[in-house]
C-alpha cells in the first residue's frame, strides 16, 4: 500500500522530508534565466533547475512535492514541464506528490482524480492534496482512484497560511471546530484503507505553524498520515511540527520548497550544491527533535 511504501522509504532514509519543486522562473539562477523569453523556453530552463535539483536531492529524500500552479502560467509548456518533472521524479525513485489542491462537485471532480491519479494518467503521480471542503462527494471520486491504482491523497484540514484560522478554527454546534470537523471526516474516509503502521491512504495537510492544533488532530486522527507544510520560509521549525508525528517519528512528511530551491541565495555557490546542503541541514534538524525513525 501507497502510505506503507512512504513510510518504510522514510524510514529507510531517518528523514521525512519532502522536497517542495515549487519552482518559479524567478528562482532560477541568473544563467539558467538568461535569454529565456517565450514561455516554452522558460518550461525548458524550469524543467532544467528542476532535474538537477532531484538529482541533488534523490538520495536523501523519500518524495518531492510538485506545486501545479507555478507551472500554470506557462499554459501549455509549463504542464509539460509539470509532468516532465514528475516523471524524472519518478525515473530517480521519489513518490511523487501533486500539490493541486482540486475539490469540485463529484462529476468535475472524476476528472481531476483520474488526471492527476489514473492509471494511465500522463501525470503519473502517487498522491494528491486535495480541497475536501464541497464534502463528501467532491472527495469520493478521489478514494476510488486510490483504491484502484494504489494512490493516495492529502486533504487540507488545517492550513499552514496566517489566516487559515478565519475559517478554519470556527466552532460548530457540537463544540467542534472546522479543521477538527474535517479532520474526523478524513479519519473515516480512509478507515478501509489502513495498512501495516496503522496509517491510511487518505492522509491530512497539517501546517507546521500551528502546532497545538496538530497536537489535537494527531490525538484525533491516530491513522492519519499528515503532509506537513510551513517549515522554512514560512516559519515553521523542527521543535514546532513534532506534534505532527507518533512516537517513533512516524505518521507525516515535513515539506519544504524555498529554503532548499532557493539556499543558493543564501550560500553561494552552485545552487544543486546548496540545495543538497539544506536538505542535510534539515534532515539534521529533523532528527534532532524526532529521534531515530521506526517501521518495523
């Protein structure tokens, strides 16, 4: 199963770090952008700093999440570079995660599953994020995809953004909040589909900067495996995003996208270099607050 792969992967590795190929034109470096003026020559210069930035990365990490909105602006050859990336991604061993965030009435929503979670999808990726907020239907197509081709999805449920809470934190009738409601519908839309640690393929998206609410969903959710965005640039730390996790550093994956794509800003140097380094840098931090990784 999909969730069990990841997180023997995870363990394999001691790291539950995704990197974030959220890659926009603007965070190449000066010679990968320099003469690059249509939309298709940019695609091809992205595509470029993307596969030297797995190649860097395919030995310390278990998955890459792949951001479709910072391909979008290119149309047609940014998509292309989208699933070019997803495809390299794949050749170098990484789960790849879709970061599209699709929620829409069941019909509509049939087909973004089967684009981005089909077998014979041209994206080819593992996993999805997904918007669960039009209810069950706008999530049902989504579980049939998983159950069929062995994929699995992250829906949001607390957000990593600062004003998350204006919607999310609001308190129901029952004395239940929004993100905890969603968070207890999560838990039952994978409970058929939980495999050998316990976590099913319908996992949830937990920022990183709001850990005493990710210290209620992982009480609340204990088979729910969490995305966990918001570290790095967004302000996230280690000691902050440990309430996500089980005893034995299981049940999440710590995304992080500027602070390795653009390290080189930081550092110098060759940018594949740098991003190498701050993978290491965060595993290091990973570990020092999770400790030793167990799947057994």
């Amino acid at each position: 199963m999909i969730i069990d792969r990841l997180i023997q992967r995870i363990a394999e590795l001691q790291n539950p770090t995704c990197v974030g190929l959220d890659t926009a034109f603007s965070y190449l470096p000066d010679e990968l952008r320099a003469g690059a003026q249509s939309a298709e020559e940019k695609a091809r210069a992205v595509l470029g700093f993307n596969e030297r930035i797995i190649d860097a990365v395919c030995d310390l990490v278990p998955a890459v999440k792949v951001q479709i909105a910072y391909y979008e602006p290119l149309g047609a050859a940014g998509i292309a570079c989208f699933s070019e990336t997803c495809a390299y991604a794949k050749r170098r061993g990484l789960f790849v995660i879709a970061d599209c965030k699709r929620g829409d009435i069941g019909a509509t929503a049939a087909q973004y599953a089967e684009a981005f979670l089909g077998e014979q999808s041209p994206l080819g990726c593992d996993l999805a994020t997904v918007n669960g907020y039009l209810g069950t239907d706008g999530v049902a197509p989504f579980l049939s995809q998983c159950e069929q081709n062995d994929r699995g999805i992250f829906v949001l449920v607390k957000t990593s953004n600062p004003s998350s809470g204006e919607l999310q934190d609001l308190r129901l009738p029952d004395g239940r909040t929004v993100y905890e409601c969603m968070g207890d519908m999560v838990e039952a839309w994978g409970e058929n589909s939980r495999g050998r640690y316990g976590f099913s393929r319908v996992g949830a998206v937990v920022g990183a900067t709001y850990p005493e609410e990710a210290k209620i969903l992982r009480a609340r959710l204990p088979h729910t495996f969490f995305l966990v965005p918001g570290y790095g640039a967004q302000g996230g730390n280690a000691e902050m995003l440990k309430n996500c996790f089980t005893e034995g550093g299981l049940g999440g994956i710590v995304n992080n996208s500027r602070g390795i794509l653009c390290a080189y800003r930081k550092t110098g140097g060759d940018f594949a270099s740098a991003a190498r380094a701050a993978t290491l840098a965060m595993r290091e931090d990973l570990q020092s607050v999770l400790g030793e990784i167990c799947a057994n």
